[in-house]
C-alpha cells in the first residue's frame, strides 16, 4: 500500500524553478511538509527530494541511474556527451578509478606547489593595477593552474579564450537563449581541441607526465581493452578542468565571507589549520554553488510509502539539504564552528553532491576543491593586502550559478613579502 507524493499543480513548473532557483525545491518542501513532492519540469513528471534519508536513497545504486538522466542542454554545456556523471555500473567504475587516481596526496600537493605559484605570478600583476575584477582574474589564474596540473599545453595567448570557454561551460546550462548556446559553442571548441591534443599525445608528438589527467585518459582503456575514443578523453579531461575554474565562486565566496564576518580572520590567523578547515566547509554549505543533481529511477519501488515509477527524472535538493533545519542549527547562520562537531557523514553536507567517492557518483574533484581553497584562503589572509571599495556585494538566489553581483572589485593591491 503506497501513499500519493504531494503534488505541485501545473502543466509545467520550469519557470518557477528558473525563477526561484537555488530555493525551489526547499520552499516546496516547507510548504508541504514533506521531504519529496512530484511536479513537471521540462514537460516531463520529476520528483523532487531533499534531506539526509533522501540523499542516502538517492545515491542508492540499485534505486537510481545517471544515464539518460541529464537533460540535453546540461549535457552539451556542463557536462559533456558519454562523461563520467552519464554511465552507470561497472563502466562508471572503471572511469571512476581512474579521476580517483589523480587524486594522490603527491599529485594534490604537486597542485597546490602549481597554485602557490600561480597565486604569486597573478598578485605580482595586480600590484600594476588600479583595479581588478577579482572573479574574472581568479578564473584566469585557476585555468593555468589547471591546465599545468592535467599537462594540458596551453599558449599565453590561448589562456583568456580557454578560460572564457571553460567558465560559459559552467554559466550556460540554466541560460536561455544566446548565453545558453554560447556555453554549447564553447564545448564544442574545447573538446575540439583537447581531441587534437589526444591525437598528438598518441603520435607521441606531445609527452604529458604519467601523473596527470592528459596522459591518464588519452592512455586509458574500456573494460573491452580497446583504448577510449579520443572524443571521450576529451570530454574527462575537460571534467578536470572545468570544474576547477568553477572553484572561482567558491574563491569568491570565500573573500565575501571573510569581509563580512571579520571576527572570522583573527581566529583564522592564529590557526594552526584547524580552524582554516572548518571555514571553508562553512563557505561550502552557506553560499550556493550547485542547486541540485539529477537521477532516473531504475525500477519500481516503495519508499516512505510513496511510489517511485521506473525511469522517473529525479531531483536532489543540495542547497535545501546543506541548509535543512533537521540537519543544521541555524542553518542560514555563517558559522563555521559548527564543523568541530560534525561526524562526516557523506549523506548530510553535500555541496558537491553526496554519497561514496570510489562505488558511488560523489564528485571526486571535492578533494581538489577542498585543497584549492585552503591554499588560496592562506593566500588572502597572510600574502595579500587589498581593498574593497563600495560596491553591490550582494548575490542572487535565482541565477545559476549565483556569484557576487559586482564580482568583488578589488583596488590597492599590494603582495606582503
């Protein structure tokens, strides 16, 4: 016996959702008291959910799939054809292994030596400026980071093309109109050629180090043994550096905290690293990065007494979640002591989605997430002076994915030596 989801009236809710964004699925949630309701997005019957029970199902393998659960503009913008985040089983595994492998503690110090670096080389530039944008710069300094730590080759004056390509990748899958195919072309254009550069490494024309997602992926094998089509490898390498540039807003997040809550930095100074920590997962659960993530269901079950029908398009709440009151206290409070408590589990903070890294479809650029803030908060509090003169530092719930509305202008820079 199975109880009705409540359900969202009209013939297609996607304009709510496009007009409320990051909070859509969690105002719905309050307003029916209940953690999953059934709506219409895209034309289609979706559920949405939210909270821990919901995220501990939702990364059930045999309760849902990936494949075929992305909507099309997310794949020719955001994620790219035949990735990672599409397959399931034993083929995602496989691939799963692999961008684990990067993943060593030699190969992410290798990255924060890259950033450390990086970091110097850009502030150095801006001494020479009377002002900067600091989202635009820091997505530029992130993009040769990226490209550096994958072997990726990319000329000087390539950079400001590949980084404007990468970030519409990751600003164009809730766009409509011209900034949503803007993101389609610049796919389009990267995996080009990345490709290209697959080809070459092949005729050995170019020799990335064994160490790095570039030779990783283009010397990768399926589980037939026949090695990934080179339109593929290009796809995973991208899923390397894209999702670094986007670590652009978290970095920027990170600066709007640390201006509004300046209590924050004398603890931060006098941390032994600890503290630096919990900040950041704070910056991580506060402010808005991804809304949700998307699964099918992959065959008839009853939960909580509701019904879940095969091939249902699912949403998963993880802005709601990582602010859900039964989860968090207070959680629209910044406060990052909150984390000296928490346990860890993988099914409640999931600003980069949930579950198991290895068996599961948890982002496994979280580590790399993690590791680029912590380098780039030592940077701003003990390298850094600047300014932040007036300015709208205010950020919206409804566009995704959401960043200060004035970028955070930055003026009177200086390098502490």
């Amino acid at each position: 016996m199975s109880n009705t989801i409540p359900h969202e009236e009209g013939m297609d809710n996607t304009l709510n959702l496009l007009k409320e964004g990051y909070r859509y699925i969690l105002n719905r949630r309050r307003n029916y008291n209940s953690n999953v309701f059934e709506t219409r997005i895209l034309g289609k019957k979706a559920i949405c959910m939210g909270g821990k029970e919901a995220v501990e199902l939702f990364y059930h393998l045999e309760k849902f799939k990936r494949e075929g659960a992305a909507p099309n503009r997310v794949k020719q913008t955001l994620f790219g054809k035949k990735a990672i985040q599409t397959v399931d089983g034993a083929n995602h595994q496989h691939r799963k292994e692999k961008f684990m492998s990067l993943m060593s503690p030699d190969n992410l110090n290798r990255l924060k030596r890259i950033l450390k670096q990086e970091w110097r080389t850009a502030a150095k530039h801006w001494e020479q400026l009377e002002q900067i944008i600091f989202y635009e710069e820091v997505q530029k300094l992130l993009c040769k980071t990226a490209c550096e730590w994958a072997g990726v080759p990319v000329a000087e004056d390539e950079l400001e093309r590949l980084t404007n390509d990468l970030v519409a990748m990751y600003e164009s899958p809730a766009a409509i109109g011209p900034n949503h195919w803007k993101g389609r072309h610049a796919r389009n254009r990267v995996e080009k050629w990345v490709a290209e550069l697959v080809e070459k490494v092949r005729n050995e024309q170019i020799q990335p180090s064994e160490n790095t997602a570039l030779y990783t992926f283009t010397s990768m094998r399926n589980l037939d043994g026949v090695l990934l089509d080179k339109e593929t490898v290009a796809v995973e390498v991208i899923n390397i550096l894209r999702p670094i540039v986007a670590i652009s807003i978290f970095i920027n997040f990170t600066l709007l905290a640390l201006h509004n809550h300046p209590e924050e930095r004398e603890k931060l100074v006098s941390d032994d690293g600890k503290y630096a920590h919990m900040f950041i997962q704070e910056v991580r659960r506060y402010y808005p990065f991804f809304p949700f993530v998307v699964a099918r269901v992959k065959q008839d079950f009853i939960w909580n007494n509701y019904k879940f029908e095969e091939n249902t398009l699912t949403f998963l709440d993880l802005y709601g979640t990582n602010h859900d009151p039964e989860i968090w206290d207070k959680p629209d409070l910044f406060h990052p002591q909150r984390f000296s408590e928490w346990k860890g589990s993988p099914f409640e903070f999931i600003p980069q989605g949930g579950g198991d890294y290895v068996m599961g479809h948890r982002c496994a650029g979280e580590w790399v997430t993690i590791e680029i803030m912590k380098e780039s908060l030592d940077f701003l509090l003990n390298s850094l002076e600047y300014e932040i003169p007036e300015q709208d530092l205010s950020y919206s719930m409804t566009s995704i994915p959401s960043i200060p509305h004035s970028k955070i202008v930055l003026k009177m820079i200086k390098i502490r030596e």
